[in-house]
C-alpha cells in the first residue's frame, strides 16, 4: 500500500479511504490512487483487511446431494451471486445433513470467519435438524418448502405442479398420474401437494402415486408399470423431475406407447437436455439464478442488520414450458375415461 502511496503522490491513509471506498476523496485523488493500484497490479491483503476492519467477506455454504442437477445448479447460482457482492464462498458438503453434521460443518466454517451461512436443505430431516441449531452468524435455508419458521428462499414447488398438472387438465385429459419423488424430500411433497390440490379443486380423485427416487432408472421402472394402465384410463402423467420423465419416456415407448398421443408427460426442472427429449419435455423450470441473487441479497441483508432476524421467506415463481411431449389431447373413440 505505501508503494500505491508514493506512486499516485499521496499519503498512507488515503489510498487506504480510496481502498475503502469512503465519500470524501476527492474524484481526481482517487483517480490518482486507482490508476496507480493498476499500474503496480497491487492486491489487498484479505487477512490484514480483515483485522482491521473484523470483516471477512467470506459466506459460507453447506449443502449435499450436489451430483443432481437441482442442488448443483443452486449451489453455481449461490456462488456466482457472492462473487458480484464481492464475497467469496467456502463451501462444505456433506453426505447427509443431520444435527451432528450440521454441527461440525457450521463450527468449521465459524473457524474460518465466515459472516454468514446458507444451507442447501432439501430434505425434511435437514430442516428440523437446521431449527434445532444455534449459529454464531445468520442463516439462511434454501430448498426447503413452504411452511418454514426460519430465514429462507425458495422456488414455489405447489405453484410449478399447479401449472403443470392444469396445464394437462386444460388440454384434455380427465385425470393426471403424478410419479412423485423421494418422500424424505420436502420439495417432492410440495410438488404432490400441488398436483393433488389441483385435481381436487377441477374435482377429479387423484390415482395412487408412485414414486422414484430423482433418478432415470427409477422413472423407467415407473414407466413399465404406468404402461400397463394404458387403455384403461391413463392419458397423462406429470413426472417429478425431467431425469425420472427420461426413464418414463423411454419405457412407454419401449412398450409400443407414443407420446403424446398415447400420453402425455410433463417434467420440472428444465434440464438442459429436456430440450432434446424424444419428444420435446415440457418441464417446469426453476428459476436457480434468482434463487442465488435471493439468498445473497437475504442473507447480506441480515448481515448488515437491513432485515429483522425473524423469519423471512422468499418464494421464486417457476416458469411453464410447453414442448412436444403434450400436444393437445383428443380422446379417441372407444377411450376409457380416466
């Protein structure tokens, strides 16, 4: 910093207000000083910053389950958003989230000097095990459903399987089958809460669902079996995640079923793949940038004491997206009701 100092002509303290953005610096002084930190390619120290200033602009994250493509596209968005804040993101991931590994996870990061943290907490055992913790510094859960008492940002999972089972309703089809996912997963409850509440409200009884655990194999073992309902009242299926509707799409055709004419399929997520589908997957997409920016902004808010530390609860609408999967449904002669 001295040599900044000498270089732009001014003093020790004042490269030290330009650095800390203070007002009252002069515009052509702090052009001075900026021009000289890149002409000597000067870079702050981070660990004496923050002796000074007892701020680390560091977040911390913890999160499991990372390999599917909910929680990894939530987990980029989060540190994409640090980074335009200014903040860096330590992240610690874990096998299963439980109180004892929640424990340790925020002790390490309160070792490193984290300001805050975000917990990814899809499951419902992560969320009781989040409200029976006490941090040291904000936090903020993500992925956790409706109905949480604790400081949290969400994608509205009942409004996205209201979309997509209205979306089969208003097409034709007299009754929707829902393969639901893991039922530890507060986001897979949410999403057989809409689809059921939708069917109530047009007034038709919702089947049975069945359920898979997120991935491809599982939709396809749930494919042969939804194929055997066909001509006997199955026309539509909304699927829980696009990796299981794969599977489900590859076993009705396997099984001489076309989509859509046969039946129709609708996903969630919006995988970068459903695109490309045979057919097409119309899908429900979830907004993971504006989940980030969300939770950054909340959980920086309660940093800076900007937000009451209550409960505060952010709900990001999901977008439907309406591919070849479900083309406009006519029942055909002779069609058993469904």
């Amino acid at each position: 910093m001295a040599d900044v100092a000498r270089l732009a002509g001014v003093s020790h303290q004042t490269v030290s207000r330009v650095l800390g953005d203070h007002p009252n610096v002069r515009e052509g002084t702090r052009a001075k000083v900026l021009q000289a930190i890149e002409e000597m390619g000067y870079r702050r120290n981070s660990s004496a910053r923050a002796l000074a200033t007892r701020r680390t602009l560091t977040l911390g994250v913890v999160a499991s389950n990372t390999t599917l493509y909910g929680p990894a596209s939530t987990l980029f968005a989060l540190e994409e958003a640090a980074r335009a804040e200014g903040y860096l993101v330590s992240t610690v991931s874990l096998r299963e989230l439980t109180v004892e590994t929640l424990s340790e996870a925020m002790d390490r990061l309160s070792e490193g000097g984290v300001e805050g943290v975000i917990a990814l907490a899809p499951q419902r055992s992560a969320v009781e095990a989040l409200t029976e913790l006490r941090h040291p510094f904000p936090v903020v859960a993500v992925g956790t459903g409706s109905g949480v008492d604790i400081p949290s940002v969400n994608v509205d999972q009942r409004l996205g399987a209201r979309l997509a089972t209205g979306h089969l309703l208003a097409t034709g089809h007299r009754r929707v089958w829902h393969l639901a996912g893991p039922e530890n997963w507060q986001e897979a409850v949410d999403r057989a809460d809409g689809w059921r509440e939708i069917l109530e409200e047009a007034g038709v009884e919702p089947p049975l669902p069945l359920r898979g655990d997120w991935s491809p194999l599982s939709g396809y073992r749930a494919g042969q079996e939804l194929a055997g309902w066909v001509g006997r009242g199955l026309t539509a299926v909304f699927v829980a995640n696009d990796q299981m509707a794969l599977g489900v799409l590859w076993a009705l055709r396997e099984a001489g079923v076309r989509t859509p004419q046969d039946v129709a399929v609708v996903g969630f997520d919006d995988i970068p793949e459903s695109e490309f589908f045979a057919p097409p997957l119309t899908t429900v997409r979830q907004d993971f940038s504006a989940v980030g920016k969300q939770s950054i902004a909340l959980l920086l808010d309660l940093i800076e004491g900007r937000t009451p530390s209550g409960t505060s609860r952010v709900a990001v609408e999901p977008q439907l997206l309406v591919r070849a999967s479900t083309f406009p449904y006519i029942p055909q002669p002779g069609t058993a009701p469904g």
